[in-house]
C-alpha cells in the first residue's frame, strides 16, 4: 500500500473540509458545498446547497450520503414532487410518498405506497384511477368491498373472480351470472394459454373493451361540442374520464373533450387540460408523436390561450348548467350553522362521516371522521361560523395548511385540505390515535431521562424539518406535540407559524403564542427566528424532566417580564438526580440571548443523544 499516497490524499481532504468550513462561516455557501462535494462530504454539501437556495443539487447530494428523506424533502422544495415520492419511498415513508404521488397523478406507484401502509381500499381507487380494474379489484377483494371488486373483476373480463366476489357480497343472481360467463367460455379441451395479448387472451379482450369504451366516450364528447352545454351527468362522465392516463390511444378523445371545453365556453378548464397533455407527452416520444400526427377536425392541441368565442363573434345564450340536485331531483343535505350542530353519524360537507368528537375549544372542536371518498381516517378541525371567529383565525387556518403542506416529515401531523361547509370552516387532518403530552404530563407528573430524551429528540428532529424550510413554529408547547398508540411523537398546530422572512415583531392576541413557553425576544416584539423555538423546547424540556415550568402564574404582563430579566431555578434543584449534561442542554436552551443557545434543534437532540448512549 502506498502510505505516503494515501497521506497525501487524507492532507488534501481534511485541507478542503478545513476551506469549507471557513467558507460556511462567512456566508459562501454556493463554494462551501462545492468544496464539501470534493471532500465527499455529501451530508454537509447538501446542507449548504439548501442554504444557497439550490435544492436541486441538495437533493442530488443527500441522495449521494443515503438519506433518502432530506432528498424528498429537497426535491419537494425544488418542485418536483414525483422525484420527491420515489425518495420518500426508498426511505419507507410511504404515507408522504403516496400522497404526492397521488396529487402528481402517478396513481399506479400512488397504489403501490397504499398497499404497503396496508391501505387496500386506497390502493384500490388509485388502481382505478390508473385504469389497471384487475389491480383494483384484487385491493377491493382484500377490503371486503366485495360489489366493487366484483364489478372490476367483470370490467377485466376475470369471470370467476367477479362470480367468488359476488358471492361474498351475497348477490346470488348476479354470481351466477358470471359464473355462466365462465361456463359460456370454458372450451371443451383446455389448450394451451394463448400468448399475452393475443387474440382469445385476458389481456386482448380488455384491450377490446377499452377501445370499444374510448370510442362510446369519443362519440358522446363529440356530441357535447356541437350540442354546446353540459348537464350534471354529463360532468361526471368527463370527470371519470379525465382521471384516466393520457395515452397515445386515447389521445384523440381528450383532444376532443378540449373542443367540448371550447364549444360550451370553459376556457380556464380547456387551458388546463391542454397545459396537462402537453406536461404528459414531455419526453414521451409516442405522445408527441400522436399529437403531432391528431387529426380529429378542430382538435389540434393549441399553442396559446384559447382565445373566447364571443370575443370573435355573437354566442347565442347558452343553457345554464343544472345544478346537480336539479338533476338528482333533491335537494342537498343542509350544512350545520354552528358546531354544535354536527352529530356522530351525519355526513359532513358531504364526505366525512362524522365518528365522534375528539375535544373542543373557545373557537370550535376536533372530530375524528372517515373519508368516504378515499376510506381513510381523518381528524377535522372545525372553526365556529366565520362571523364569530373574525377572518384573522381563518387566515390562521389557511396559513396552517400552506406551511404543513410543504414540511414533509414523519413526525409532523399531515394536513390535508381546508374547505367550508356552510359557515363553518374546516381542516382535514391526519388522525393520530392517542393523546397530547399534556395529557401525559397530568397522569406521570414527570418522565424518567430515558422516556423524556427520546420525546424530546423526536420534537428536535419535526422542527428541523421545518427550520430547514425557514419556518417557525413559535408555538411549541405539551398540547401541540402527540404520542401516538405506538409511542411515536407528531407535532401540529403551525397555525401561528410563520416563514422566517415574513415574522412579524407585533404581539398580537393571535400571534403570542403561549406565555409559559414564549421566547424572551418574541415578548419583546423582536423579529424571531429557529432560537425561538429551541427556547421553547428549552421550557418544554424542563417541564417534561421537573414537572413544571420555568415560570407559570400571575398575570400576562407579569409572566414576559419574568421570561425577559428572570433566571430560571437550576432543574437539579428541583430534581436532585437529573444529569448535569442534561440540565446544561435544558439551560442552554433557555438562555435570554438567542445567539447565546444551541444554533439548531439537531444541535440539541445531538447533546441529548449523548444521554442515551
């Protein structure tokens, strides 16, 4: 071996991390990471890759140190939320992954994640959607959903599958049906399995069903655009189908559903669906080459906005929509007026089914729901009526959805949509089946250094992902972070938190969050950053090891005067047995001067990590 080699190699690298190191420090992070990259320091070239705003090459160099979850959570940053999936499916996170796989309409791998959280109902209209009806129905069947899988089963032409699901379901006459169908075509001596989509195949009698499907719906959209208006029926029809991929084969029908879109004057929808078969034939030869080959009359994929038909020349008035209830002949079930209205077993906003309720505040309550539409547990946070919360709630509401939705971490509760039914708003949420830490606090009073570590360390690890992204919590606090049945911890509530670049230094009735656990500079009003939150965790931390807070009682005015000039007692004075390294990391945390605390919430789950060992 060539020892003097190798100790040259080792002088250069560790003279490159050195360079590196000084380069981080003075803020130049596009030539630290490229320094660190030479290194093969991939983690910490990542790192700074993030912090110049480069989260492409982020992405790219957590994947080269085999963390595959900061590279989805790169790559989500960096908008591409296909390759985010993948990432966050090679690191086993298949609840993240399956959700963006779903939103990116990759409903195939979509079905995939679902069926390994165990989710066969989900996988199954994933399946549907991705237009496989055999895939789906066999997650149907595992559901017990047995009409529906049935029904698949008979779409995919698998007779006897459909007559065993059918009988499940208890549908005598409808099992012998297809048991006939099997009958009808069972030859008298069995041959040999025909090759795969030839013609006496499963695969070729679907691919007959398919065209001979794709031609009806050609036809029937051919028929809107000259007719000129669509019913309620009609939209579902189109609803349906848009969900299917768009493939060369079936090209020539969504160019026609985009003149249906012209004819009846839905320029927004026409310009969206354009916008979405060009996404598709990207990098797709046999796409392109269909679109450029389309040849139905008046179909040609457009350039540019399609321009309004009236802005060329006099549309007679067209037919108003029927509303669906007009179609259905019914009216739709009435909305709550107030949250006390909503009743176990009612129908929420016409998709969650009301189970039963979870707690309730000063401006609403928590119900756990299931989704109909996906077959999913929810929680659902409903504010009072819009009126009486004032719209400076229901912008916390909105701000809630927007900043979870792009922290993308196993343990920061998901949330999912925000909508209104009637007056009320509303979040749907993930559902964690089990309880807050505050809970927890009143029934142990305090919790052993092991239990209380590994607590702590799983709230560091939520918040770095979130600090990753510049956000800020600033409302940290035993009633916003959850133990969950199996022990794990999620944190929720970013109703207050706000992007680094946007904190506001104004205290306000909305934006205060918690006394007991508010930093020393958010009740002065300064500007706040991550060290806001470590102070809270720093308070957290204390009560979670002491069984109490630094400072609790009096008045508002009289707790932040308390948490900007006072000290806090030592925690060995309150709890004799406790570590040194862990009272020095809790008040470390709790020091008055932000720069004077760790730097990061790794930096702190890193000092208590050494308790563990």
């Amino acid at each position: 071996m060539n020892h003097e080699g190798e100790a040259r190699r080792l002088g250069n690298q560790s003279d490159r991390l050195r360079t590196a190191l000084l380069l981080r420090g003075s803020g130049r992070y596009e030539l630290a990471a490229t320094e660190f990259q030479a290194a093969k320091d991939y983690a910490s070239a990542a790192s700074c890759f993030e912090q110049a705003g480069d989260y492409e090459q982020a992405a790219i160099n957590y994947l080269r140190a085999g963390d595959h979850a900061q590279a989805g959570n790169a790559y989500r940053v960096a908008g591409n939320p296909v390759r985010a999936a993948r990432m966050y499916e090679r690191a086993g996170n298949f609840a993240f992954a399956s959700q963006l796989f779903r939103e990116a309409g990759e409903y195939g791998n979509a079905a995939r994640c679902y069926q390994h959280l165990g989710q066969a109902s989900a996988a199954g209209e994933m399946y549907e959607r991705a237009g496989q009806p055999l895939a789906a129905a066999e997650c149907f069947f595992d559901a017990r959903l047995y009409s529906r899988a049935a029904r698949g089963f008979e779409e995919a032409a698998a007779w006897a599958r459909a007559a065993d699901a059918w009988t499940q379901a208890g549908d005598r006459p409808r099992a012998a049906a297809a048991s006939r169908r099997v009958t009808d075509r069972a030859p008298a001596v069995k041959p040999a399995p025909p090759a795969s989509g030839t013609p006496g195949s499963g695969l070729a009698l679907l691919r007959e069903a398919t065209s001979r499907d794709r031609d009806a719906t050609r036809a029937l959209f051919t028929q809107l655009a000259h007719r000129g208006y669509l019913t309620a029926a009609d939209e579902r029809t189109i609803e349906r189908f848009e969900r299917s991929p768009i493939t060369p084969e079936a090209l020539p029908v969504f160019l026609v559903l985009v003149s249906v879109y012209r004819s009846c004057g839905l320029d927004d929808r026409c310009r969206r669906l354009c916008d979405l078969i060009r996404e598709e034939a990207a990098g797709t030869p046999d796409l392109e080459r269909a679109i450029a080959e389309a040849s139905v009359p008046g179909t040609r994929l457009p350039t540019p906005p399609p321009v309004p038909r009236a802005a060329l020349r006099h549309e007679p008035a067209r037919r108003p929509t029927p509303s669906f209830a007009a179609v259905a002949g019914d009216a739709p079930p009435e909305a709550p007026l107030t949250v006390s209205e909503i009743r176990e077993g009612e129908l929420f906003d016409g998709r969650y089914r009301v189970l039963r309720k979870l707690g309730a505040g000063a401006i609403g309550a928590v119900f756990m729901a299931r989704d109909e539409r996906l077959d999913e547990t929810v929680a659902l946070k409903v504010l009072k009526p819009m009126k009486d919360v004032g719209d400076d709630v229901v912008g916390r509401f909105k701000q809630e959805i927007k900043i979870t939705r792009r922290i993308v971490h196993p343990g920061v509760v998901r949330t999912y949509d925000f909508g209104e039914c009637g007056s009320l708003p509303y979040l749907s949420m993930e559902y964690v089946d089990g309880s807050d830490l505050r809970s927890a606090l009143r029934e142990v009073g305090r919790f052993s250094v092991r239990d209380g570590v590994r607590i702590v360390r799983a709230v560091c690890a939520a918040l770095e992902a979130a600090h990753r992204l510049d956000v800020v919590h600033r409302d940290i606090k035993p009633e916003n972070i959850l133990l969950d049945s199996q022990g794990q911890v999620k944190l929720i509530d970013f109703g207050i938190a706000k992007f680094k670049d946007a904190v506001s230094a104004a205290l306000t009735e909305t934006s205060i969050g918690t006394p007991e656990y508010l930093s020393p500079e958010m009740a002065l009003g300064h500007p706040v950053d991550r060290h806001t939150d470590i102070y809270s965790v720093g308070v957290v931390m204390y009560e979670i090891f002491c069984g109490t807070t630094p400072f609790r009682g009096g008045s508002l005015v009289n707790l932040l005067t308390r948490q900007v000039i006072e000290t806090p007692r030592a925690p060995r004075e309150l709890v004799p047995e406790l570590p040194l390294e862990l009272e020095a990391t809790i008040l470390r945390a709790l020091e008055k001067e932000p720069e004077h605390r760790q730097d990061t919430t790794a930096e702190v789950a890193a000092e208590l990590a050494l308790l563990e060992g």
